[in-house]
C-alpha cells in the first residue's frame, strides 16, 4: 500500500497543497472506502503508508520516496508536510512508467493519471516494486535479470546441491509448496539457456518464495541465497546443522531438520505453514 501524490511541486521544500476534491482521484473504491469517512479522506491513517512524489509527465522527471508527516485540512484544501528517504536514490518517470501495471499506475487509456496533479492510494507493494527498479538501473555482467517485474505469484524455486542424497529433501519440499497450490522447480529440472547459471538466476527472479538448503555450506547455494535476498524475494532458509548457517545469515531464522523419513515429514509440515503464511502476506 502507498500514496502516490504528484503534481508540480518542489518536492525538496518538504511540503504541498492540493485540493480536496484531487485526493482519492485514479484510486480503487475500496480502498476510498477503507480511508475515508463520511467523504472526508482518514489523513492519519493514510500517512502511515510509504508515499511516491512525482512531477507530471513521463520521461526524466524526478520522483522520489518518502512519507507524509503531517496532513491538515483547510476548508477545501490539504496541506501536508514530508519527509524524504535518503536511501532510496531518486528515480525517472520513464522508469516507473515502465511498470505502471505493477504500480497500479496505468487507471486511464491516455495515461491521464500521469499528467494530472492527484493524490491516490495504490494497493501493490511499492518498496517490493522499486526494488526491482533500481536494481535494473545497474545491471549484473555476470547473468541477466528480465526486465521490469517479472515474478510469477505461485512459483517457488528451490536452491539446492544437485546430488541424490538431496532427492528426499527436493520431494518433501515439493509436496510442502503443492499444499499451497504452487509450481515448484529446480535448476536441474529446467533446460532453457545455455548455461546452468542463468536457468537458476531464472528460477530466482521468477519465484515469489525461494527455499535455500544451507546444508553442507555449498558455495552454490550461498551465492543463490544472496541473489535472491538482493532481488527482494521471499527466502525461507533450510538446514541439516545450524554449523552450515553463515555468520552474515545467521540472524535471519531458519528451518532446522533431520534427513530421515520422520524429519522430512516434520519439516514438509512447517515449511507448508510457512509458505501459507508467506502468500497470506503477499495476496493481502
């Protein structure tokens, strides 16, 4: 969830005004619905959400990220202060632009919402989407990511050594991600480019949920674990030992378990309540 305010303002005043009858323009009804009362717009509520700040137009404008501090109402008109991320680097108009879709930025034919001064509420995840974004701008050398947002919803990619004693653990996490209606792959299942690299840096930029086996602290899937960290993704982490966990990882939590045929089951049973949880989140 997010605000999105644009208009022709000096975003580096920290401050604007709109008028009230432009807040909930090129927003879905039910969150109008959710953030209003008796037509008046929940301002408190609303600037608890991270908010997007654009100029109008499409091309090499600067947006940038932040919060609404404060929102005051008076008579017709709103005026809000902000606050900006300094983390987040500003970024192009043309680059959102290019996900307007994930963005829910793309409500009018003629792309009115992007020439409009306006305050929506959009419902996507916008810290999720910009992630991808700025990653874009400085492309890896080593393998290609697709462009955009290319993450499929009920993919789960596994991580993992390619041996045979792994083959139990593949199945009992394959099973955990079918309870959950998801496609579940591996690298070693997958032959669509001609290295076996860019097949797992595939199945990471596709997946919503990866699951990375640590066990045996194979560098492989150290690597992967931090590809798909850096990509944003959902990552559940595995393990036989909690030896086989990282210093840099280990503050992250874990699933510990036993390789024999009760451990497997034990451990299909909470991965299965924690992708369900996982999609409860992502799907609100």
């Amino acid at each position: 969830m997010f605000n999105l305010v644009m208009g022709n303002h000096n975003w580096d005043e920290r401050s604007f005004s709109m008028d009230l009858e432009r807040v909930f323009q090129y927003t879905n009804p039910d969150l109008i619905q959710r953030f209003s009362q008796n037509e008046t717009p929940l301002f408190e509520e609303l600037r608890h959400y991270p908010a997007l700040f654009l100029k109008e137009g499409t091309g090499q404008e600067r947006a940038l990220v932040g919060t609404i501090t404060a929102a005051r109402l008076t008579g017709k008109e709103v005026r809000c202060d902000i606050a900006v991320d300094d983390n987040i680097p500003p970024i192009t108009n043309a680059a959102l632009f290019a996900v307007r879709q994930q963005l829910d930025m793309n409500c009018h034919v003629r792309h009115w919402d992007w020439s409009r001064n306006h305050w929506a509420v959009k419902d996507p995840d916008l810290y999720r989407v910009l992630l991808r974004v700025i990653a874009g701008q400085n492309r890896p050398t080593a393998f290609q990511i697709g462009g955009g947002v290319s993450t499929r919803p009920r993919q789960l990619s596994v991580m993992m050594p390619f041996s045979a004693d792994f083959a139990p653990v593949y199945e009992a996490i394959k099973a955990a991600g079918i309870e959950n209606g998801l496609h579940v792959a591996r690298a070693d299942n997958v032959w669509e480019h001609q290295t076996v690299i860019q097949d797992v840096i595939s199945l990471i930029d596709q997946a919503s949920i990866v699951v990375c086996d640590l066990s045996g602290r194979n560098p492989n899937v150290f690597y992967e674990t931090g590809i798909a960290h850096s990509l944003g993704r959902e990552v559940i982490m595995i393990t036989h030992s909690d030896g086989d966990v990282p210093f840099d990882l280990n503050h992250h939590r874990y699933l510990k378990y036993l390789p024999n045929t009760e451990g497997l089951e034990k451990m299909k049973n909470a991965l299965s309540g924690r992708i369900s949880t996982i999609l409860s989140c992502l799907e609100a």
